[in-house]
C-alpha cells in the first residue's frame, strides 16, 4: 500500500505523520521524502546512508557538424529550450523539461540528449525503515522530474509512506499520483482551514480516497471539524497541542520515542487508514 | 537600420524599460526613414522563465539589428548574440533621449551580462 | 517613477508554517500603505487577514495540454511511446487512448508526432489573479487552479501587477508573501528583489531549511535577513540558528516569541499588531530593523 501525507498548508506536521508513522509501521515500510526542495525526514530518523545518486534530465546536445540551422527544434519546443536564429540552435538548459521532442523532430538527426543534473536521490538505513530521499539542487526549479526518480525506488512488496511538498501545485501531484490513500495534515486555525479546502479539492480530482489528522488540535476553533463533517471527511487523527510534542519536534525527534502514550495514537492512525481505505475514504 | 528601444509606452517620448525580456514592449525605429513601430511583450511578460529568449526572438521577428536597453540577462545575452544583434545600454530616461544618444554614437556596447538570470 | 526607487520586500521561509504570512500581514498594517503581493499562490492565505474587496479579475492562461479525439484515434499508441511524463494511457478495452491533464506537461511532442493529427492542443485555464483594496493597501493575489502547474508563471505575473501598481501610484514599497521550498515558484518571487526576509522556527527542520534558502539567497544575490519565530520554543536552537545565518552572510533582524494569540488574531480576520498580542512589539522591532 502507498500512503502520501500531504497538506495545503506547510509545516502542519507533515513529516511528523510520516516518521512517526513509518516508526509505528516498524519493519518492512519504505519512508519516500518527496518534499526533495527540503527534505526533513532524515533529521528525524538519522539512519545509516546507503547509497547516493546523481539524478539527471536528458537535454538535447547539438552536433554542429550534421545541423543546417533548419530551425525545427525551436518551432516545437514550447519551453524556448532550444532556440535557433537561422544558424546552430541555442540550449537553455534550465528551462528544458526533457520532453525529447526536438531530437526526434530533427531531419538531420543532429540532436542527442545528454544528461544535466538536478539533485540526488539518497538512501538511508534507519532501524529497519528504509529511507528514500530526494534532494533539488540549490537555483534548480524543476521538482517533479526528481520526485518522479524517487518514485521509482518503490518496492512494491512494502508499505510506503510518501512525505509530499506542501501546496497544491505540480510537485504535489507528482508525489500524491498512484496513491492508494491520502492523509491530509491540517490544524484548526483559519489558515488551516482555507488550505485544507484546496487540498481536498485536488485530492477529488485525483480520485484517491483520503482522510484528514487534525494536528494541534485546541489552538484554534472548530471550523475544521465542521468542514470534515458537512463533506464528509473521515478524521483519522487527532494530536494535541502538546508542548511536548513541539519540542522533541523541534529537536529531531520521534514523539512516538519521546512520549510513549502517543504511541497508540499513530497506531490508531495506522488502524484507520487501512479501515477507510477498504471503504473507499471520502 | 532598425534598432529596438525597451519602452513602458508607444511613442518616442515614452520612458526607456530597462529591462530587457521583461520590458513592457519595444519602440523598433527605422533610422532609413526615420519611422517606428511599437510592439507590445505583454506576452512574454507572462512566462515565468525565458523571457529574454522570447524578446528576442520578437526582435528578430521585426527585423531590428540592434536594442537599445537597460540591462540584459544571461539568456538573454546569448540569445541576442546568436541572432547577431547588437545591445547598447543607456540609462536615458525616455525613448527620444536613447535615440539622440544612439545616433550621436554615444552608447555603450554591451559585452557581457550585466545582471543575474531572472533579474526583472 | 523610476523603478530603482521602489523597495521590494520579499518575505519567505524554505519550510512550511512558520508563521510567514502573520507576520507579513502585520508588516502590511505597520508599513503605512505599500502594495502587497501574495505570491504563496499555492495556498494563498493572506487575503483570510486583509478581507480585500476584488477590483479586477483576470484570468491566467498557462500553455496548453494535449486532447486526443476519441473518433479519429486509431489506438496506434505511438503518443504513448513518445511521452515522456507517463501522461498518456490506454482507454480501458484498448483500441484509442486518452492524455491525463494532471500529468500533462503541455510539451506537444505528441500532437506534433500523431499520425493521424488526432491530437489537439488547446490553451489551458490554469487560475487567475486579482487586484484588490484592501484596509493595509491594495493587493495583488492569485487563486491557482485546481492541480494546476506552472505556479512559478503565476508569480511572476503577481509580482509585475503589484510593481506596476507600485510605480503608477508611487508606493515606494512591494511586500511579497513568498511560497514555501526552494524550487520554481520561490525563485520567481525573489529574483530581483531588494531584500528577503527568512521567517524560521527553533527546530532541526527549520535550520536545516534555512541553511538552504540562505544559498538561494545568495545564488541570487539578494541580501537576507533572518528572523526566528517562537524562538523561545528552543532558545539553545534559536542561538544555533541565528550562528548559521551570521555564517551565511544573512543579517538577524530579530526574534518572535511564541504567541497562541497569533492563532487569535487570525480567527479574527486581524493582523497580529492590530490585537492585544504579546509578540506584537517584537514584530514591531523586527519590521524597524528592516529599515524600510
């Protein structure tokens, strides 16, 4: 089964769900950080690394001797990656998404691609949780090619728990895609709320069934509650605000580990995901 | 000749942009016949990455040999190369002012980028 | 007005809910009528504080997807081969095929290759972007689509809406609310600005975030200040914390103590400086460092 954590909103403990989660699983889960712009899960965890890869996106490379500046590749190309005034086109490497389109559109055959490197994919053994992280390059824009690599370490013989990027935007769906199921982190504020909303409404589109943990549950109100009500939402979670938690958070560690009551809460958590999974969730 | 002036406005009395990709639009003067024409970038404004690439393949497009701007980017910089145009910069409040500053040969050539990618 | 005039302050955080956009708001009440920009156009929430009265809507365009024409696709499945995003996929019982929008990344090489010119490709509505008064000033916002992409595009456009206002209307300063990450839409929101503000909290994620915002910073050139929010949560982290920014060339702009009437405040619809709060005077303090 493949579980994303996700949230409109950043820093509603996202990847406080995960670790703590991934923990309570115990063995035999896979733990995905996804938010490869920064990934936090290895400070909490701070496992045994593993291995590390370069990963890369094909950028086209021209030969100079075969091209007669026909210009075909920058007619197609829709990211003014590849641009050509008359002569031997430019490479922008930056702006290239790797569609491949401009070697195959050319008659001369004078496109090859060749790798540019966006970040690495590490690896990482922590106490029987496998670690899969992504890491963006600093000045890189392009996320989701490298969540897409991180992806592909998959083991579909495990659990896996995907710790997505905050928001709503390409990264997210990169991530939350071919999900089994959904958590959604929120906490009961106004803020909360309003990114919770968009959330849930892009989650709908993807058609993956999914549940709310409202964490820091008595700072705000009961508007979140409300919502989950009238959309009938299932709330898997609810995790107090407990200074106890913010500050074994805030020194990289488990709260399963630190405070031992919570343990039975992310087992409950685990409990009901599997439950409403089966049912289909919202 | 034509020669590309980065501008906010349509007329020559208009401010000078001193962006170059992300200028509002271009005043394109021909010095033959001393007319111009105004193009709008509005367009390209949009992109989020590669707006001087865009620019200047609008300035292609018109047939200009030269522009006349405020600062040029990387991208930017390779792409008017390429395309053999020339970058002269100024710091002339408005168009007119550029243009008598052109034809009196006292423009600065431009050899290199002189602000960061994304500068806008 | 010549544009070097106006200063732009760009407020973000590298890691998630740190309290940006309570004290960006509180920045827009304490800076006597600036433009303000939100460009966290993923989850815009600045607008839940201000309450702005829209006063134009435009709608945001974002290149183009692909649509395959079930009558005049043969089920070749060279579209499929071809994409490199995994966007296009079987019809159940075979025999044509269908792009999925979410994956789509509007590269064309499909509608370019098809055999049989069975592939459309129409320009996408991907969100909008508004103009608004607001108590504070006016403001620039935007509401991305549902699994929309190309966010980086939308700030952009925010941050030249909210300079143009700036310039015809003579504010002398833009406040942008920048998204979280590193990553496209962070870019488009503070390359070229005059100044960024890192908004952090006393955790090993918070460090571990900033170290990496700082770089961007710097990879960019902008001069960053730092502030940590709920400091007093780990005061040895906060001290960490504002070591690693001196380290990294960023200014401390000062300290914000942990505060539930900031969850007040927001309840609300005010700006923590416009309540009763406890951390008020030190937004306060932090907002005079800037020197705006």
């Amino acid at each position: 089964m493949i579980i994303s954590v996700a949230s409109g909103k950043g820093g509603t403990g996202k990847t406080t769900v995960s670790v703590n989660l991934a923990r309570t699983i115990g063995s035999g889960v896979q733990l995905l950080d996804c938010d490869v712009e920064e990934p936090n899960a290895h400070l909490f965890l701070r496992g045994r690394e593993t291995g590390s890869e370069i990963v890369t996106i094909p950028i086209p490379e021209v030969d100079e001797s075969l091209c007669d500046g026909c210009g075909e590749c920058g007619r197609l190309c829709r990211y003014h990656a590849i641009v050509s005034f008359g002569s031997v086109p430019l490479v922008f490497p930056e702006l290239c998404h790797g569609c491949g389109g401009c070697t195959l559109v050319c008659p001369r055959g004078a496109i090859r691609e060749t790798g540019k490197r966006i970040g690495v994919v590490e690896t990482c053994d922590a106490n029987s949780i496998s670690l899969i992280q992504g890491r963006l390059d600093i000045g890189v824009a392009m996320a989701p090619p490298l969540i897409r690599a991180v992806k592909a370490r998959l083991n579909r013989e495990m659990t896996a728990i995907l710790d997505a990027p905050p928001g709503t935007s390409c990264p997210v769906i990169a991530t939350v895609r071919g999900s089994d199921f959904v958590v959604l982190v929120t906490e009961p504020t106004p803020f909360g709320l309003h990114d919770l909303r968009l959330a849930v409404d892009m989650i709908r589109e993807l058609s993956i069934p999914f549940g709310v943990v409202v964490n820091r549950m008595g700072v705000g109100d009961d508007r979140v509650h409300r919502f989950c009500r009238e959309e009938e939402i299932p709330i898997l979670l609810e995790i107090p605000d407990d200074r106890r938690i913010a500050e074994a958070y805030s020194r990289g560690e488990l709260v399963v580990d630190r405070v031992p009551e919570y343990a039975s809460h992310f087992a409950t958590l685990l409990w009901n995901i599997r439950e409403f999974r089966n049912a289909g969730g919202a | 000749m034509k020669v590309a002036f980065t501008t906010s406005g349509t007329t020559l009395d208009a401010p000078m942009d001193p962006r170059f990709g992300r200028a509002q639009g271009f005043i394109v003067y021909d010095t033959e016949n001393d007319t111009f024409e105004a193009v709008d970038n509005r367009q390209v404004l949009n992109s989020a990455h590669g707006a001087g690439i865009q620019a200047t393949e609008a300035i292609v497009r018109q047939g200009a040999k030269c522009v006349v701007t405020g600062h040029c980017g990387p991208n930017a910089h390779r792409a008017l190369n390429a395309a053999g145009i020339r970058i002269y910069t100024t710091e002339a409040p408005t168009v007119a002012e550029a243009l008598e500053a052109y034809r009196a040969g006292a423009l600065a050539t431009l050899n290199a980028a002189d602000v960061d990618g994304h500068w806008s | 007005m010549p544009e070097s005039k106006i200063q732009e302050l760009v407020i973000i955080s590298g890691k998630g809910g740190t309290g940006k956009t309570s004290i960006a708001a509180s920045f827009a009440v304490l800076a006597g009528f600036p433009v303000i920009a939100d460009c966290d156009v993923d989850a815009a929430d600045m607008h839940l504080i201000l309450a702005p009265s829209v006063r134009e809507r435009h709608e945001f365009r974002c290149g183009n997807e692909a649509v395959i024409r079930p009558d005049d696709c043969t089920g070749c499945g060279r579209c499929r081969d071809l994409c490199r995003f995994d966007a296009i996929a079987e019809v159940k019982g075979g025999g044509s095929y269908v792009v999925d929008p979410v994956a789509c990344e509007g590269c064309g090489v499909c509608v370019r290759f098809c055999p049989e010119r069975a592939i459309d490709f129409p320009e996408s509505l991907c969100g909008e972007w508004m103009v608004s008064e607001t108590r504070s000033g006016p403001m620039v916002h935007a509401r991305l689509g549902i699994a929309a992409e190309n966010s980086g595009k939308l700030v952009s456009t925010v941050r030249r809406e909210a300079r143009r206002l700036a310039e015809e209307n003579g504010h002398r300063l833009v406040l942008v609310d920048g998204p979280p990450g590193i990553g496209c839409p962070v870019i488009a929101s503070m390359t070229g600005a005059s100044q960024a503000l890192v908004v952090t909290e006393p955790t090993v994620s918070g460090e571990h975030d900033l170290e990496r915002v700082l770089k961007l910073a710097r990879h960019f050139d902008i001069p960053a200040a730092v502030c940590v929010n709920k400091w007093d949560l780990n005061p040895e982290m906060t001290e960490r914390i504002e070591a690693l920014a001196v380290r990294s060339g960023a200014r401390i702009a000062g300290r914000i103590r942990y505060d539930r009437a900031v969850t007040l405040a927001q309840i609300q619809e005010k700006a923590v400086v416009e309540i009763d709060a406890p951390s008020a005077g030190d937004i306060r303090l932090v907002w005079e460092s800037l020197g705006l």
